[in-house]
C-alpha cells in the first residue's frame, strides 16, 4: 500500500499547474543541501583532528561524547524551524476500505525521508569508524550508531509532535523553541547546567557498557508511538475539530479584544493566521531573534552611538511590521474573494492591521526595556522609534499593500519559500528604512539629535493621532485597486 501512495502523489506532483516551477526549486534546494552535506561530510571526515586540536585538549574520545547531546539539542531546534511535515491528502482515501493504521504508517514512514536524518551518520560516522571502532571494538562502535539511531529517531518524530500540536495552538511552538534556546543558554551563557557533563556521563558510561545503547533506542521507540497514536486519533477532520471545540479553547482567542468589536474579531482572525501556520510564525520567529540586535550594537564601543540607536531600535520594535507588512495583503490571498463580497467593512479590516501592529510592536517593546542598563537614553529612543512604528511605518506598509498584486500559499513550508516576492518588497524597505534618518540625519550632522529625536516622536505622534484620517485615504485608494489586487491573488 505504501508504493501505491507514493506512486499517487508523484501522480499529483506531475499533474500539478506549478510542475516546472515546483522542479526548478527542488533541483535548487537539492543543489544546496548536497552543499551543505558536502560540508559536513568533511567536518566529519576531519572531527579527529577537531577534537584533538589546541581548544579541546585531552582525549578526542572524550571530547566526542561530550558533543553528541549538544549536537541534538541544535538539531531539535533547526527540525522545529525548517523540518516539513509529511503531508497526504487522506479525504479521498478516508471513503475507501482502507485501514486508518495503513495511513497513519505512511505518514510516519515518509516523516524519516528527511534530510536533518542523514547528518548525524555523515558527521559522527567517519569518527566512529575511524577512531572507535579501531580503538575500542566494533561492539563500542555498533553501540555508539544504535544511540545514534535512537536520538535521531526520538528528534524526528518529537519535532513533528510538537509541529503538529502546535497547528491547533501556535504558543505551543513558541514555547517549545524558547525551552530549547533556554537550556542552550543556561549552558553557554548562565553556566546553571552542563550538557557537555551530561553528554559524556551517558556517553562515558556507553564506552564501558554497550548495552546502554537501547535507551536512546527505547525513547525514539516511545516517541514514535506517541507520534502515530495522535495521527490515528486525529486522523479524521470532523473528530479534530469536535474535540477542538469541546474540550479545547484556542489560546488565541484572545478575550481583550472583544472590547473592539469586530476589529477585535479581525485582529483575533490575524493572530491565528500568524500562529498557525509556518511562513507567518516565521516572520514573528525572526522577530524575537532580532532582539538580540542590541546585544550587538550596544555593547561594540564604535557602534553605540545615537545613530545606530535609531536603526536599531527601528529594527527592534518594528522588524515585525517591516517582515510580515510586506506582504499584506498577500496572507489573505486564498480567501480575497470572499472578503471583497462579505459584508466585512474595510474600513475595520484596516483598523484591525493597526491593531494587530501595535499589539505586537508593543510586545517588542516591552522585551527591549532590560537595554536600558546601557543608559536610559536608550530607552528613550527605543518609545520614540516605537511610536514611530506604529505610526509612521505602519502606515507606509499598508500604503504599499495596495500594491501588492502577488500571493502567498499558506499551506507551504517557510524554507526556501520566495512566493510573493517581488519588486514591491524592495520599493517599500526603502522608506521604511530611510524616512527616519532623512529627519534624523541632518540634526545629527550638526549636532543636535535631541531635536532630530523630538521631530521624529512627534511625527511619530501625528499620524497616531491622525489614523482614522490614513484609515479613509488607504480605504479609497484600496477601492481603486481592490480588482487588480484580487485577480493578482488569483494566479497560482
């Protein structure tokens, strides 16, 4: 059964509109990622020598068991960010006499037919054949393979897990790399635990007693029942979303909205269609990375100046706006249609963008205060770029929305996705970036910055004030174009 679903989805694939586009982007991808194997594959081939130079000392066999946990951890981190879910269109399939355990197998087959599952054996397996097995025995080295089998196994299916749950309640993915990115933390940079210890006390001890391998084996075993027990109970479309509205209420359904009414209901709309699917959460992902921009800035003597203050707290607290506004109206692109014939005013679809902006720019915000310990002048230029995000920028990104005729498929993955990229997105970055300095810029030359800085709070300020004005240009210049806009969305 399993051949007969593969031979339908390359049935699919072949028949597709998009054949030729899809082909020219996986024969790129393939290119890139045999690249990168290539690259591991002689780090692999050279680890001895790694492990054995001046910055790990001693023995490279301890050295090696002491680097396979941390290896994972980065490994779970990059499969929660990059790693595809296997897909299978089950509907036609779930009228057929056919077993729910046959597709739920499948699924959890092609879940192994993943890239992240090759580069533990093309990095670790050179050492272990080269250095293990000559060393300490073959039994050593089939020990060391079988954990690696386990951990990768257990990696696998746990990032799917977590992928999958996360569908229903995207705070759960969020979670899940914040733990990852804390216990990383709490090794490299708070010193409260050490991987490496931990590594190697498994590890260590592997050396010694080989049979110790059937743990790592054991958990992937777990892992994977726990994987194929929620498809098989999930399985059917109907039962998800009965038990989704019984027994679960979505934590994006945020209850302080509803004090704005529909625009609330919009706005909660947008925070599910950031959550819930991958390119979007990405654009929010990479949000929260560029708040480690001012550990950069700051504390390099030559960049800590004002100027860069200004750039970087634009960046800071408006990377969102700047990352997922380019896009606007794109998300929406599936179901355009609908919205230009439902009764949705768009007057409350504008407002709810401005609303869903200045939410998040203000969660920003509020994760940038500690970069006060650097002088509470940058704080200050921190609200002031804030107000000139949500004001300014805001404004500028659903200006330039109107003019965004490409769409976005939201049931694709994030990596190498370039849909609806094009020209536009350069135009608009331009006075995203360059607006503020223009004001800025000339104050500074001449040494009066706190003016420059006052000019832009107050621009800033205005068009807060001021939006419901913006609000009704941007409604009558998208009444113009709303046709255009939608037969672009149209071309798949």
């Amino acid at each position: 059964m399993t051949i007969t679903f593969l031979r339908h989805e390359l049935k699919a694939f072949w028949r597709s509109k998009n054949t030729g586009k899809s082909i020219a982007i996986r024969i790129l991808m393939s290119l890139m990622i045999l690249y990168l194997l290539a690259i591991v594959a002689y780090v692999g081939f050279n680890l001895d020598k790694i492990l054995g130079s001046k910055l790990l000392k001693g023995d490279v066999v301890v050295s090696f068991s002491g680097i396979i946990l941390l290896y994972f951890l980065a490994d779970l981190f990059f499969r929660l960010l990059l790693q595809e879910l296997p897909t299978l269109r089950v509907q036609p399939y779930l009228q057929l006499p056919i077993k729910r355990n046959l597709l739920v197998r499948y699924l959890a087959f092609t879940a192994l037919l993943s890239v992240f599952n090759l580069w533990p054996f093309i990095l670790f397996g050179p050492f272990i054949i080269k250095i293990i097995a000559t060393d300490l025995g073959g039994l050593v080295a089939l020990g060391f393979i079988v954990s690696l089998v386990g951990l990768t196994v257990f990696n696998n299916y746990l990032a799917l897990y977590i992928k999958r749950k996360a569908n229903l309640n995207g705070w759960i993915f969020l979670v899940a790399a914040a733990v990852t990115i804390l216990i990383g933390l709490s090794d490299f940079l708070w010193h409260l635990i050490s991987i490496r210890n931990f590594s190697y006390l498994f590890f260590g001890n592997l050396v010694k007693y080989p049979v110790l391998a059937i743990a790592p084996l054991l958990i992937g075993a777990l892992m994977y029942y726990l994987n194929f027990s929620y498809l098989k109970d999930n399985l059917y479309l109907e039962e998800l979303g009965s038990r989704r509205a019984t027994k679960y209420k979505s934590s994006t359904d945020y209850p302080l909205l509803s004090r704005f009414g529909s625009v609330g209901d919009l706005a909660a709309n947008e925070f599910k269609l950031i959550f819930r699917n991958k390119r979007s959460r990405s654009a929010f992902i990479m949000g929260l990375f560029i708040m480690f921009y001012g550990l950069i800035f700051y504390t390099n003597k030559e960049m800590n100046t004002e100027g860069y203050k200004v750039f970087v707290s634009m960046f800071m607290t408006g990377i969102f706006i700047i990352n997922y506004g380019q896009f606007m109206f794109s998300w929406q692109a599936s179901h355009f249609d609908g919205l230009l014939v439902s009764k949705v005013s768009f007057v409350d679809f504008l407002k709810a963008k401005y609303l869903m902006f200045t939410i998040i720019s203000t969660f920003f915000l509020l994760l940038t205060t500690p970069y006060a310990y650097f002088g509470w002048k940058t704080l200050l230029i921190e609200i002031i770029m804030y107000l000139w995000n949500i004001g300014v920028n805001t404004t500028l990104v659903l200006f330039f929305a109107n003019r965004n005729y490409k769409r976005i498929d939201l049931s694709r993955g994030a990596a190498f996705n370039w849909e609806g990229v094009g020209g536009n997105q350069w135009i608009l970055s331009i006075p995203l970036l360059i607006a503020p300095f223009v004001i800025y810029g000339p104050f500074a030359l001449f040494h009066k910055t706190d003016i420059g800085l006052a000019l832009l709070a107050i621009i800033g300020l205005v068009f807060i004030f001021t939006r419901n004005f913006w609000i009704k240009k941007l409604e009558a210049d998208f009444q113009t174009k709303r046709y255009t806009i939608a037969e672009g969305f149209r071309t798949k």
